[in-house]
C-alpha cells in the first residue's frame, strides 16, 4: 500500500486527489496540510467528505511527513513549490509537483515568466510527466513536473503531427476555454459568478506561463525549435478545457491518413480517445480521459482536445504518475 501525503490539501486540485485516492486500492492518504487558516477537519473544510475522510488538515510537520508517506502530492503555488521540494527530497520521499517551478528547463525562460529559481539542481532532475509522451522517462524517478492543464491538451492534440513532421514549427496557434475553476480557489473578482455567468473573454493575451511550456515539450518531441501563440479564455462552466490548435502542413494533408495516424499513435493509451468530431468538455467532465479529433480545412491541419482540467490536467494525471513511478497498473483509481 503506498502511502500518501497532500501538500496543499484545501485548494481545488488537493479535493480532487482527495477523491480519487479513495477509491484507488493500492494507496492510503496518510496526511493532508494546508496553510494555518485553511485547516481543520476535512469533512469541514470539503463537506463531500463527510463520513469518508477521518483525517485532519494540519499546519506542516517535515518530522510527521517523512514518517507518515511514501509520496507526496504538491498542490502548491507556483514559486512558493520550490521552497518546499527539497526538503521532500532530502527526506527520502517521492514528489509529484503540481506547479510550474520544476516544468521549465531554461532557467532563464522560467524567470522571464515567473520568479528567480531557488532549486536549479532539482530542476534539472526533474522529469515531465506527460505519459502519453514519457512514460518511460517517469519510471522510477523522485520528482515529477506534472504538467500544465492548458499544455496537456493542446500536446496530446498535436503531438502525432509533431512526431512525424508533418507540419511547420513555426507559428503553431493554440486556441483554447477553459471553466472558472481553473482560477483556483481564491480567484480575482473577474472570475466571480456575476461576472462569469453568460460570459466569455480572453485573458493572458501573449503572456500566459503555460506559451512557454508548450513550445518546449513540443520541441522534445520533434526535435526542432517550435514557436507557438496561445491564446487562453475562460467561460461560465466549471470545469475543462477544449482547446483549438492551427497548423501548416509540411506537406499535402489528407483526413483519412491523419486520422490512422492518430489512431496508431494512441493505440493502447488508456486515457487517450479519439472520437469522430470535435470533443465537448462535458463529455470528459470528471474523467481522466482526453479526448482528441483531427480535422483538414483549407489550408490547416486542426487539432481538437477536450479534458477537465482538475483531473487530466491536474490531480488525475499526478496520480497516473504515481500509478507509473511505483510501477502499478498507470489506470488504477482513475477508471
């Protein structure tokens, strides 16, 4: 039984971990933190877990932890996940981190977009945990970047295309909505209901953190320098995204051959589907599942993605991480 610790317990993605390690059989939740003023008993805290979840939310005990878990799920903030990686791993535990302080190798990209990194050794240990693309890379390892919920699905919509070469590196525009939730638990008033409700507007225009994370998983995985425009928006649904990716073909595009393409690629990938049309958030809403569809118009290759960005693109995809490094079956729990 693996033995699990949650950093960060009381925001959105610590209740969706929450809920997922209590239905995985081969992982015990063995202590939940928070910040002081977030603490208290679980079931008060989240009231869905009335009756499920004996455990209290409690300041921090670094003596408590190392004795308490196996692994440690980070549900951290960016900049603040850093200061607290190391101590982890120097206590001998596994690390799954949920914010972007381990995902950006070039330092000097990660401090255009965030802060100065504290942790440049870990940095470069650390391993992306994309499974669909590094499974292998994941095995076994201490610490993992699990990734962005906006790079999650606009990678595993183009990454056949990337692999094969099949379209220009340059100037990839990724289009993508995603529900309030992704704002957190203590988001700016913009997010709040009477501003969302019947609504829908851009925001991060040409700056959003997550731009240079796409372009530097997709340039692992074709081997090129690849340069992307994202473009994130937010409407008045919960949770998911769906995300819209334009590309130029390298070459003559046909439907049919992309489609057994993405088809062969994702054989065997138990959370990857590819469907018949483009995918609808509702439809992965709750599941770790993403679901992808390939089309050609004039003169563009299209890839469409759909996953809920607390499970596949957060709290879900960390535990198919788990699920990899401590080398169990990667879907238990998640089904």
């Amino acid at each position: 039984m693996i033995k699990v610790a949650i950093i960060g317990a009381s925001g959105y993605t610590g209740a969706e971990s929450i809920k997922i390690l209590l239905n995985h059989p081969q992982a015990q939740l063995t202590y939940l933190t928070a910040l002081p003023e977030e603490c208290g008993k679980t079931s008060d805290v989240f009231p869905q877990f009335k009756g499920r979840v004996d455990l209290d939310i409690e300041p921090l005990d670094m003596n408590k932890l190392s004795k308490l878990a196996d692994v440690v799920l980070c549900c951290l903030p960016h900049k603040v996940s850093m200061g607290f990686v190391p101590k982890l791993l120097d206590a001998g535990l596994k690390v799954i981190d949920f914010s972007a302080d381990y995902r950006i190798k070039d330092v000097a990209v990660y401090e255009k977009y965030y802060v100065p990194h504290t942790d440049k050794g870990n940095l470069a240990k650390a391993v992306f945990g994309l499974p669909e693309l590094f499974r292998e890379n994941i095995k076994g390892k201490s610490l993992i970047a699990n990734p962005g919920c906006f790079p999650t699905g606009a990678l595993l919509a183009i990454a056949p295309l990337l692999k094969n070469n099949l379209i220009e590196t340059k100037g990839i525009v990724v289009s993508s909505v995603t529900g309030s939730s992704g704002a957190g638990k203590n988001p700016s008033a913009k997010f709040h209901f009477p501003n969302m409700n019947e609504n829908l507007f851009a925001y991060g225009i040409g700056t959003h953190r997550h731009m240079p994370e796409m372009e530097q998983i997709a340039q692992d995985i074709c081997g090129k320098e690849v340069t992307m425009l994202f473009q994130p928006h937010v409407g008045p649904f919960d949770r998911g995204i769906a995300s819209t990716v334009y590309c130029k073909p390298s070459g003559k595009a046909d439907k049919d051959a992309l489609t057994k393409l993405y088809a062969d690629f994702y054989k065997g990938e138990p959370f990857v589907q590819l469907c018949s049309g483009a995918p609808a958030v509702k439809d992965v809403a709750g599941t770790n599942y993403c679901h992808v569809y390939v089309a050609v118009a004039k003169d563009f290759i299209i890839g469409f993605s759909a996953i809920d960005n607390l499970v596949k693109g957060a709290s879900g995809q960390a535990i198919q991480n788990m699920n990899i490094i401590f080398g169990l079956d990667e879907t238990m729990g998640l089904k």
